[in-house]
C-alpha cells in the first residue's frame, strides 16, 4: 500500500521525538586559525575601503601565488594565511609535482570564484595590473571548463568519477554563472573585462540558462526541482558521495530558482520552471520541528543533534534530498543505505552534514511573492 506524505512525516516525528527523549543541549564552538590576521570568510566581506589596505594586497599576492597556470584555484586552503619565504618557495615547488592537490583546480567548495571576486575588489582599490590579469586568467578558465553541452563539472581540468558530473552540488555552477551574469552585464567591478570576454560571458550563461531547464525532473509530467549532479553525457540525475545518492535536492534547487529569478525579463519557460519549483516546495516542507544541538558529553563530539518540536510553529524545514517520484526525504550512511528517519543515521552521518535546513523558507515567503510582483 503506497503511504501518503503525512503518514509518513508523522512516524518521521514520532522518532524524532523517541530520540529528543534521550539527550539534552549543548553549546556551539567556532574555531578559528591563529596564522593570520583576518580569516579567508572574512577578508571577502570588508568595505570596499578595505581592499586599498597593505593586509587586502597582502592576502591577494597570496591568492595569486596559489593560482594554477590553467586559471583556476585548489580548494580548501586559508588565502589569508601569514606565509614565510620559506612557506612560499616550498608552495611553489609543491605546485611543480603532478599529484599535488594544489594542481585539483575546482569550483567546489567556492574555489575559484571566490578567488576572483577577491581580485576584482583589490583590482578596483589599487589599479595595480597583476590583479587584474588574475581575475582575466580566473575568468578564461571558467570559460574554459564549460561542457560543450552547457554545464560545468566539479572539477576540470577533468578527474575521473563523480567529479565529471556537472555539478549544482554546494551552489558550484551557480556561482560560476552568477559571476558570469555579472562580467557579462558589465557591472562596475568588472568594467574592465573587454569586450571579447563579457560577449564570451554572455554566451555562456545561456548556453548554462538551458542546461538548467533541460535538467529540471519531472515527474508525472509535473515539473519539480534538480537533482545536485547531472551525468554530463546524457544528462540524467546521478550521484556523487556514497551518501548522496540520485533524488531531488532541497538545497540545491533553491539556488537555482534565485538565479532563475533575477534574469531580466524572464521567457514564459523560466517563469514555468520557477513556479514549478516553488509549488514542488511548498509541498514537500516539513512543519512543526527543529533542528536541536543536544548535550552527550560520552560522545566523540560532546552533542548530538536530534529534531524536537517547535513550540512556535514558525519553522520551516526541507530535507536535503528527497527520493523522486514519492518525495520521502532521504538520510543515507556512508554505505549508501536510506534511513527512514534523521535519528536512525549513524552518529558520524548526522553530525557531518546537513540533512535539514529552512533553506526554501525565505524563497517562499519573501523572495518569491516580490518576484511575481515584479512580472506582473
């Protein structure tokens, strides 16, 4: 007997809470690196005032001497870090060696783009050239790593495996063609890209704009959302992880209705895709619960997290992926085995990762309603 959607969240919650009942809170820590003044997530959110200063340029040599000679960065490493001569020959070198991970150049994670978009801002306080030719070299590569079939893969040059997928996986390609929309429209900081360049740009994104369409699932004749990676050869949902298997994702997707939705003057096949988005999720929101750190100081990490009630009612949640053709959202181990429930999962698995978040929720009650109002 196929099960209805509320049967199903409601033994969802009922172990939930089972759990809920067997710990108790606990507080968050942040760590932080002690090598350098200002973190990397930082330094990419000063003033603009900020970029002119001896710090900005400091750390944007730095960005420069971990750029790949393909136009593209590693992920994963602290750009803000104090480096020594020594530390810097010894990085030089080590970018030498063919099975250096300085030489795995991604979109993964944030790496490259937000490498450029470092440059761009110290380029536009300093003037100084070399800035610039990194953010032109950052922007050949990702010119340059787009799929003839219009998506881009998670890594490239290529590596075998799930890498090769295009990738909406942690908002990579979206990144990438957001800052291309924006070298593309000429705006203010990338007034300096030439014409050749932000024509190239423009190509790109629409070439990217249809394999976003052509890669939304339906089901039942019904549009929904994405899957997070895509076979690049026929174009169907794949998966990456052992844990992240072929669904529907409620992270992801919401990335991708954003974008969709600040396209200028948007064809009546992107206002399609969005408001099938949209409606897909606000079918398949969770209600009621929360996300709650707990106290277990006999485990590895001293908390757990478990989902209890929300007394407010004011929460909204979304799985991370959820199965295609029944939406029950799906918590798989390392061994790619679904779980029914968040408590089920290995503790490991639930702690590592986001399986729940309010992701759609500004989606739905903000961004959405002042979009329709602004087609209309």
């Amino acid at each position: 007997m196929k099960k209805s959607k509320k049967f199903q969240l409601n033994v969802l919650f009922i172990l939930f809470l089972i759990s809920l009942l067997q710990v108790g809170c606990a507080p968050s820590v942040v760590a932080q690196t002690s090598d350098s003044t200002i973190r990397w997530a930082d330094a990419q959110l000063q003033s603009s005032s900020w970029y002119e200063g001896k710090e900005a340029v400091r750390i944007a040599d730095n960005v420069l001497m971990y750029q790949h000679e393909s136009g593209g960065w590693p992920k994963n490493l602290d750009m803000a870090s104090r480096l020594s001569e020594k530390e810097k020959e010894r990085i030089k070198e080590e970018k030498k060696s063919e099975d250096s991970s300085l030489n795995e150049i991604t979109i993964d994670n944030g790496a490259t783009v937000a490498q450029i978009r470092y440059l761009v801002k110290v380029y536009a306080a300093t003037e100084q050239d070399r800035f610039k030719e990194g953010v032109l070299k950052g922007l050949d590569y990702l010119l340059e790593a787009q799929y003839d079939n219009r998506g881009w893969p998670q890594f490239y040059p290529l590596r075998d495996g799930y890498y090769e997928n295009i990738t909406y996986n942690d908002g990579a390609m979206i990144r990438v063609m957001d800052t291309l929309r924006n070298v593309a429209k000429g705006e203010s900081l990338y007034s300096f890209v030439d014409e050749a360049r932000r024509q190239q740009a423009a190509d790109a994104i629409n070439r990217g704009l249809r394999v976003i369409l052509d890669t939304q699932v339906e089901v039942d004749g019904e549009l929904t959302v994405w899957c997070a990676q895509y076979d690049p050869v026929t174009l169907r949902p794949a998966k990456a992880r052992s844990y992240e298997l072929i669904s529907l994702s409620g992270s992801e997707s919401v990335g991708i209705v954003n974008y969709l939705m600040e396209i200028d003057n948007p064809s009546p096949e992107v206002i399609t895709a969005v408001k099938s988005a949209v409606a897909w999720f606000d079918k398949v929101k969770i209600t009621d619960v929360r996300i709650v750190d707990v106290d277990r100081p006999e485990l590895s990490e001293g908390y757990d997290q478990v989902i209890g009630f929300d007394p407010t009612g004011e929460s909204l949640l979304w799985a991370r992926f959820y199965e295609i053709g029944t939406n029950y959202p799906m918590f798989v181990d390392r061994e790619g085995t679904v779980h029914a429930a968040f408590s089920e999962l290995p503790y490991e698995r639930r702690i590592n990762y986001l399986w729940l978040g309010d992701w759609a929720q500004n989606l739905l009650e903000k961004d959405y309603p002042n979009w329709l109002s602004r087609i209309q």
